[in-house]
C-alpha cells in the first residue's frame, strides 16, 4: 500500500478493533466486571443490580465528572492515557489495569471513541499552535530535486551519465537515487557512451498522475533509504489536524520521542519543517509531505503567494506545487542559481526594482526570502501548444497576471492561431 493510506482511515481501523462509543464497550462487560468499574468510581449508592442501570451509572459518572476522574490519577498513568489517547498502545501494565478499572480503557487497550474525542478535544490545544509570521529554514524536498532535474535532461542541459551526477541539485548519493527512479519508471534509460535516452511518451503519461506519482517516488525513495514512515505520518497526524499548525516537539515527546531519528531524516529530506520559538522546538509537515499522506491541497500552494511581475518573471516558493512547478520549469527559462540543502547561499537573480518591492514582501510571507525560483516566462506561450497553455498556465496563473502580461500573452496566441 506504501505511503497513499488516508492515515485517518487507518487510525479508525487500527489493531483492527471494532471503534464503539463508551455504552456500547460497557455493554461487553459482566456484571462483576460493571460492579468493579462503579466501585473504582465512587458509585455504589444504588440497589438496583441490573446490566443497564449499571452502565447508566457509569455513563453519567464518566460524561459530567471525567476531569474529576483525570486528575485523581498519577502523572505516569496520565501520560500512558495520552499515549492511548494518541494511538501509541505502549503503555505500562500497570496503567493499563488502572485505566481498565476506571472502565476508560478495554481489552486491546481501546479508548471509546466519544471519551476519545473529549480526551484530544481537551488536550491538543496545548500541543499545537499556529503563527502568525516566522523564519523556517526550508529544505528543498527530495521531489522538487527530482522535477528539476527532469527539467535539466528535458532540455539537454544533462545529456549524459556523468552530467547527471555532477550537477548541483543535490548530493551524489541522491543523484543516484533519483537517476534510478527515473530508471525503474521508464523515463530515461541508459545509451551508449552513457549518453541519457529521455521517453517523452512516458514521460508525458507520468506527469498526469500526480498524487499517485508523489507517493509512489516516496515510496521508492524510503524504501531505498530503508526508511519506515507510515507510523510516524500517522502519529503526526493525530496531533496535527490544520496545514498551517505547528506542533511543540517537547509536549508532543510522549508520542513522537520513538520517530526522533525519523523526524531528523525528514526535516533534512523537506518533507518536515522546524522553527525555534522562544527556545521550543516546532515542526509541521511541509506542504508536499501533508498532500503526500492527507491528499488535502495545503493552504501554502494557494496561487496568491506566488507573484509575476511585469517583467515576465514569476517568482515561486520552493514549498509550492511541485505539479505546478513542473510545468514551469518545463517551459519557462530559470535565471536563478538552484539553493542545494547544503549551503544557503545568496541567488544571482537580477535584482528586485522598487515598484516590484510591495509584491515581494507579500510574496515572502512567512518563508526565507532566499528560498525562492525565478522563471522568466515572457517565451511561454511559444513553447506550449494552446491546450496545455490554456489548462496548464493561463489558468492556473490568470488571477495574480498583471495586465501588460495578460495582454501581451494573449496577443502573442492569438497570432498563433
């Protein structure tokens, strides 16, 4: 199945236990069992012994005074609640028979989904936070390397073996790795003299299939790498429900301490970012990494924080799109140094002109200004048949257009026609 699961699927079916609400659990039991859990809870102040009064009892106990319950047990106990309550079964024996006798856990070390939801309902707020503006050091992921270097043997700038793994977008190690995805997909192959054979065909027909192709390319990559992420994308996001949320690494330990080396692996391959705030650490997963596991377009790809000048050169966050950056990095022309993960350099773009400065900022919002391609695209529609320009550019771009580009684009089709 790899990495495309719907985790929320997967948390509902985990352990393959049937999810019940707290009735429904308290049904399961005998009466000795209910007579235990009313005892452990205080209630014993009614004659009537039946199976339903029981669970009655109970019920009202654990709905109008479940704080009351929560605080009267120990911080060891409270912490291995939390770990249930965030899908991590490893809790101490002893917390288990605690939790049992209170009549909030079950066999198997199920939590009732409606006292669940109260649980993180409570508890989450002091986990996650969102933030205004922040400096976030962005690594570019592995699947943007991947689409730039598709754009370098696309248009001859790599034609060979050797061109491949010297250039600059990434390390030999992941030059290598990429160079054998494209192989095992079919899109280039091997010629005489090392020369590189590009499928267009193929790759054509790869470029359709978006989310399926992402995870697909992380599942080749991981799994390469020797790499399990499944549980931690599924840990990550019982805590993080919102794009825009950052979780307190330090609060969220009792969950995510087990996926530290994970989480180290992912904030260096960009699919998990980190911010410092006041001495604590964030993190969240990129924009790429949350469509990846959620299937859910992130609210940092939305087109406004892209910005196209008058002067034809579109400015892109290395965060966005990558499907979108594709088509761009097909046919617009990049005049900025590519920023490896290795050394945050300065790019040599041209420099910024002042009526350019207020979109700009706009477009730096929150990310490192540094982190950023620039394409000219004033040749654009020249190098696009009308179908793919009308579907693929014009479309997806028309709202943050200038005029004097919308104008002069739609001039130059016209003559095409």
């Amino acid at each position: 199945m790899g990495i495309n699961l719907r985790l929320d699927i997967m948390v509902i079916l985990i352990r393959g236990y049937k999810i019940m609400k707290l009735k429904e659990h308290l049904n399961l039991l005998s009466i000795n069992q209910l007579d235990k859990i009313a005892k452990k809870l205080h209630r014993v102040d009614f004659n009537d012994s039946c199976k339903t009064e029981y669970i009655k009892v109970i019920s009202i106990e654990l709905d109008k005074y479940l704080w009351d319950v929560i605080d009267n047990i120990d911080e060891e106990v409270l912490f291995d609640l939390k770990k249930l309550c965030f899908e991590d079964k490893k809790i101490r024996e002893s917390s288990f028979v605690i939790l049992t006798d209170l009549g909030i856990v079950f066999e198997g070390k199920v939590l009732p989904f409606d006292l669940k939801d109260k649980f993180i309902k409570q508890w989450r707020p002091e986990l996650v936070c969102i933030f205004d503006s922040y400096p976030v050091d962005i690594k570019t992921s592995t699947f943007l390397k991947l689409i730039l270097l598709i754009g370098y043997i696309e248009k001859g700038t790599i034609k060979n073996y050797e061109n491949l793994m010297n250039c600059n977008i990434a390390k030999k190690e992941t030059l290598c790795s990429l160079a054998d995805y494209l192989e095992s997909v079919k899109i280039i192959a091997k010629g005489t003299s090392n020369l590189i054979n590009l499928n267009k065909n193929i790759l054509g027909l790869w470029r359709n299939d978006t989310r399926i192709v992402l995870n697909e390319f992380y599942d080749f990559y991981f799994r390469r790498k020797g790499l399990k992420m499944d549980l931690l994308f599924q840990a990550l996001l019982v805590i993080q429900k919102d794009d825009r949320e950052w979780l307190q690494l330090k609060k969220c330990n009792f969950i995510l301490e087990k996926f530290i080396d994970e989480i180290n692996i992912l904030k260096s391959e960009g699919c998990i970012y980190s911010i410092i705030d006041n001495n604590y650490e964030y993190i969240q997963l990129s924009p790429e990494a949350w469509f990846l596991v959620t299937g859910y377009i992130p609210q940092a790809w939305n087109i406004e924080n892209v910005i196209l000048t008058p002067d034809f050169e579109l400015f892109i966050p290395y965060y966005f799109n990558p499907f979108i950056l594709d088509t761009v990095n097909c046919y617009g022309e990049l005049i900025n140094r590519f920023i490896t993960v290795v050394k945050k350099t300065k790019t040599n773009a041209k420099a910024i002109n002042k009526n350019n400065k207020k979109e700009f900022e706009q477009f730096n919002n929150g990310y490192d200004g540094d982190y950023y391609l620039i394409y000219n695209i004033k040749e654009i529609k020249e190098k696009m048949d009308l179908k793919n320009y009308n579907n693929k550019f014009s479309d997806v771009f028309e709202s943050i257009m200038p005029d004097i580009v919308k104008d002069e684009l739609t001039n130059n089709i016209s003559q095409l026609l």
